[in-house]
C-alpha cells in the first residue's frame, strides 16, 4: 500500500515538472543563465579523472552535461530527470554539441532510481545535484541514494538556493514567493543534513556560500578541501556574479 501510494506521489510531480518545463525548456538555458548562479563554479569542483563517469540528477536540458562533456573528451557523462519534456532538450543539445555519444539521459526519479542499473554500470566517480534538490520533494532521500551511487573515493557535488542570510526581509520574501511558484522550494536544513550523512559514511562535507548565501555549493568527499573549494577560490561564473553583485548588498 505504501509502495503504491509512493508511485502515485512520484506519476504526479512528474507531470508536474512537465507541465512547468513543456514550453520553458525552450527558453529555459537563456533565462536561468543569470538566477541558478554557481553552476560553473559546480563544474570547476568536479576535477574530473579521465575515464571518469559523471551522473548528473536532474540535468534538465542538458546544459551542465554538455559544458563538462566539451571540457573533459575522456570521460563519459550520464544524466536523469523526471522530466520527460526536459530530457528531449537534452538529447537534442548534447547531440548539437558534438558529445551525443559521450552523454546518455533517461528519466527517472530522484528519490529511488538506480542510475547504476539503468546504465549497467559500477557506480559514478562523480554525482552531481544542480539546482534540482530544491525541487524533489524528498530531497534527503534523494541525496542519500545519490551517495549510494558513487564509486570508492568518488565525490558528490551540490549547488542550490542558500538562506539568502545577507538579502533584505523583503527581498528574499519576493524571490520565495517566486521561486514557489516554479515548484522550487530552497531546502532548509540541507548543509546541516549532508554533512551530518558525510560524517556517518566517514566522508568530508565542505560548505562555500555564494553571493550572501543567495546559492550553497557543497562537495562531499573524502578530501577535506577539494579542488575550487578553498575561501580564496573565485566563482567561475564571472558575468553571473557582477549580475547579483548589483542586488545585493
Ligand atoms: C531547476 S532545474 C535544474 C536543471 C539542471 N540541473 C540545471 O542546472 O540547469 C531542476 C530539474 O530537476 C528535475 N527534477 C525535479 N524533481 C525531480 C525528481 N524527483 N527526480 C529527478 N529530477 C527531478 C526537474 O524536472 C528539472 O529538470
């Protein structure tokens, strides 16, 4: 019964993440370039291995993939969402790239889905979680199955909404209420969880907050300070952070 009622909960948000990305995923790098800030300084923590194998979960269009694909021609990328929508946009781009052949997508759900068996493989030497925990409705669940998946030695990486500690009252106010909208929801909590989980699988969590806490960037490894993690490391998203810089104080 608890099984059953759990598949009917994970049918509904996946059309719910259709229904918000069937037309969006058109317009949808071109207008999130500026608000899901920190993605490029994701990708420059993953210092990826050649012959590596990248799992990104929600990868929506594809964006993330394709730019770590182009930078790293060794490795092998592979990606899920719940969106079936998202994932048509992600095939398409990625085989538009040039790196259709290094870059696999399925659907699936974050809270449950084996990427291994999908994929016939070991396990991932990297996962990556882009934005996308502030939108799977059990996001413990979902990270605790994304560590699951790593390969002795691998590192899970994160990038999402932070507190927004350094935000006016009332601006932060709007951009909850707006992000709501979207589904998206920043996770409270989320720090202190997965570096809580880190610490009972004998793993370092190490936390950097990005322009005043608007975005959280964590990586869990068994590297206290991995690569791009260090106080002095400059965000990777150059134009993003003269964007936001102008907003907040
Ligand atoms: C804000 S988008 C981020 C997409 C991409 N990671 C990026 O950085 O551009 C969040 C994505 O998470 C996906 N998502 C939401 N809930 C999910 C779940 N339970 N399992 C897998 N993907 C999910 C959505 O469909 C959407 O594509």
């Amino acid at each position: 019964m608890k099984q059953h009622s759990q598949t009917l909960v994970a049918t509904r948000h996946a059309r719910t993440m259709d229904d918000v990305y069937r037309y969006q995923r058109y317009i949808y790098d071109l207008t999130r370039k500026y608000y899901l800030f920190g993605r490029d300084t994701l990708l420059n923590t993953l210092d990826i291995p050649d012959g590596a194998r990248v799992l990104e979960i929600g990868c929506g269009t594809g964006r993330n993939l394709v730019v770590a694909a182009r930078a790293n021609p060794q490795a092998l990328f592979y990606g899920f969402d719940i969106s079936s929508q998202m994932l048509k946009t992600a095939s398409a781009k990625a085989a538009k790239a040039g790196v259709g052949e290094r870059v696999f997508t399925v659907a699936g759900d974050a809270e449950n889905f084996d990427a291994r068996r999908a994929f016939q493989l070991a396990g991932f030497e990297r996962v990556l979680f882009s934005y996308s925990l502030s939108m799977v409705p059990d996001w413990q669940r979902a990270f605790t199955n994304a560590l699951d998946q790593l390969t002795p030695g691998g590192s899970a990486h994160i990038v999402d909404f932070g507190d927004m500690e350094r935000w006016p009252g009332f601006a932060r106010t709007l951009m909850l209420k707006w992000l709501a909208r979207f589904h998206v929801e920043p996770r409270a909590g989320m720090t202190d969880f997965v570096e809580t989980l880190a610490k009972q699988r004998g793993l370092s969590a190490s936390t950097r907050r990005l322009a005043g806490g608007y975005a959280v960037l964590i990586v869990v490894s068994d590297d206290p300070v991995p690569a791009g993690q260090k106080p002095s490391d400059k965000s990777a998203d150059g134009d993003d952070v003269t964007f936001l810089h102008k907003m907040i104080p």
